[in-house]
C-alpha cells in the first residue's frame, strides 16, 4: 500500500507550493492573461505588475492589497494519470506479484495511456501583495510537479518525476519621465529574492521500495527585472520587460549529497515584446471595456518558431461583475472568465499550449483557477 502511494505521489507529480521549466524562470502565472492568450506586457491595466512588467506599477490607480492568491493549472495529461492510477490501485499495489505475461500487460497499458508529460503548478496559499501607485511588494510561494513516463531498455515503464517550489519576497518600483519624448516613457524595476528547492526521481515501476525519499536540493538567489511602456496616444501602449538580467547562478545543496543535481544551471535572461490596444469605441452591446493585447517572448531567439512565441488576445466586462477573455496562447485557442466583486475575486481560463518545436506539433491543454481576497 504504501508504495502504491509513494508511486502515485510521484508520477502524478504533486506538490503543494510556477516555474517555468523550460527556462527555469518564474512566471507566477496570472489566470486573466491566460485567459487572453498569456499576454499583458503593454497592457495598462494588467494584475501582475511585478512579474509582467515592472513599468505598469505607474498604472495601479490606487492601493490595491491581496491577502490570499491561490491558483491552480493542470494539464490533461494530470488528469487522466489521476484517472489511470485510480482506476488500477489494485494492479500497481500487487505489481511485483504478477506473473510476466501480467506484467508486461500491464506496462503496456500504462505506456499506452500515460506517456505523455503531465503537469500541475500552484502559487499560494501564502501570496501576498501591496500594490501602491508607483511601487509594489510581494510574499510568493508556488512550485510545478511534472512528470512523464517512458519506456526503457527493457521495456519496463520508467517514471521520470521534477518537483520544483520556491518563496519569493519581491520589491518593485516604477518612475515615468515627461519632457523626452511627446508622452511620459514609464519605466520599472523589481528586485527578487528568491529560495529554490528542486528534486528529480527517475525509477521503474518495480523499481520503488517502500521507504522510497525524495532527495531535495535548494539553492538562493537574487535577480532583476526592467521594464518599459511608452503610450503613443490613449488608444495604443508599446511595452518591453528583461526579466533576470543578470542571469544569476544556481549553486545547489544537498545536505545526503544524493539524488540527481538538478539541470538548470542559471536563471537565463529573457524579454517580452508587447503592444495594447484600447479602441475608442470600448462598448459593444453588453460588453463594455474591450481591450486588445499582444506579446512576442524571446522575440529574438531564432531557435524558438515564430507561433511559439506569439501571445495575443482580448478582454471585454460584461457589467455588473464579469469579465470574458479570449485569444491564441502559441496559435491555440484560450478562453476565461472571472467574476469580480470588491474584494473578492475568481477566475478561470482554459488553453493550449505548445509543448513540441514547432505550433501544431503536440498540444498541451491546460484549466487553471484562482481564487483571490483583498482589498
């Protein structure tokens, strides 16, 4: 029994505390953008100033303070691991007992449902936010499970599991300059303080033992985002963020020094293009306040294909207390919608997300909630 449990604590790839692994940067997603196809960096009226764009905390109109932000996103691939694990109990509590030939069916069948990557991130429940105009601190903590199964030289199904959380206390600040250019060029800055803690399991299903351990490697680290917005007129904002420009280093510890190190080496620096536009015409029908946004990430990184990049999308209020989002998360559709009541606050998103080369080769489609409280 137990190890059945340790085995579907890992293969599910759960932990209570996102970081994006490709990068190794953190993103603390923010579940309206994604509902507008993840973008925001020129968006005057974004939620997540200190992780989008420093430069949009010359945008919060007056003091905003979040108590609770909790969120949640997995993919499809989580859920249907869930449903695979719970469905088989029986077989993976009695797998060394079976016979060969039951064995190997049942590998089959576990390389045929669940090889594919499964993911689920969460932030909170400690995240809390002082928003002011002109500047911003946070608390964070959030982390990602991932994992994914393949087939080894034996053809035993290996489980290849990555935990990753963190805790952040973040400090931003924003100035806007007038006289240099026809409009003020608002700019931002927010330092991250930043505690990591990381751990890979690679093993057979036969593999796990009862008394199976996680090994835990942690590591420290401060870094800086910048950023820039400049509005050509009311309708149209121009916005630029470097998040990590000083690429800092991951020295990882581990007191047993066992486990795998961890393979991110660095925090690597990256940038976000972006353009906003809000029309004249704000009101169609029943929707009120409609916006428009799109973001280019590693908009010069030739390695990456031009559709993985591209976030776009749009925003309308549906009065008196809805808002809907719509848009291409790397060319596939997203969709949301929240609920906002003073200080209360939901959201949900659906959408896809690209996980191979190129956009159109393997999908990935991922819910995510939040729940916020504040004031």
């Amino acid at each position: 029994m137990l190890k059945k449990i340790i085995f579907s604590f890992l293969f599910i790839g759960f932990l209570v505390s996102g970081v994006e692994a490709q990068t190794g940067r953190t993103t603390n997603w923010n579940v309206r953008s994604l509902a507008m196809g993840g973008a925001g960096v020129a968006l005057r009226s974004n939620e997540n100033p200190l992780f989008h764009n420093p430069a949009l905390l010359n945008f919060i109109p007056k003091r905003k303070i979040t108590l609770i932000d909790f969120r949640v996103r997995f993919n499809q691939q989580f859920y249907d691991d869930y449903a695979f694990i719970r469905d088989n109990q029986d077989r993976f509590n009695n797998v060394n007992d079976m016979s060969d030939s039951e064995q190997n069916e049942f590998f089959l069948d576990i390389l045929d449902q669940v090889q594919k990557p499964a993911q689920l991130s969460l932030n909170g429940p400690v995240q809390m936010q002082f928003l002011q105009p002109g500047y911003g601190f946070a608390l964070v903590t959030e982390g990602t499970g991932m994992g994914e199964v393949f087939s080894g030289a034996s053809g035993l199904p290996i489980a290849d599991i990555q935990f990753y959380g963190e805790t952040l206390i973040i400090g931003g600040y924003g100035i806007s300059l007038v006289g240099m250019l026809p409009r003020p060029l608002h700019l931002g800055i927010s330092a991250k303080s930043m505690t990591r803690w990381a751990s890979h399991k690679i093993k057979t299903i036969t593999g796990l033992s009862d008394d199976e351990t996680l090994d835990v490697y942690k590591s420290r680290i401060f870094s800086l985002d910048i950023g820039a917005l400049y509005a050509l007129n009311r309708n149209l904002s121009f916005g630029v963020a470097f998040y990590d420009i000083n690429s800092p280093d991951f020295k990882w510890e581990n007191s047993n020094g066992t486990g795998i190190k961890p393979s991110t080496g660095s925090l690597e620096a990256s940038m976000k293009l972006g353009v906003a536009y809000v029309p004249t015409w704000r009101n169609i029908g029943v929707f009120k306040n409609i916006s428009f946004a799109a973001d280019l990430n590693h908009p010069f990184d030739s390695d990456i294909t031009f559709f993985k990049k591209l976030f776009l999308g749009a925003e309308a209020n549906l009065p008196p207390f809805f808002h809907l989002g719509t848009g291409f998360y790397q060319g596939y559709t997203s969709f949301g919608i929240g609920l906002d009541i003073r200080w209360l606050r939901l959201d949900f998103a659906l959408y896809g997300e690209e996980m191979g080369k190129y956009a159109g080769d393997v999908v990935s489609w991922n819910k995510a909630f939040s729940l916020q409280i504040g004031f």
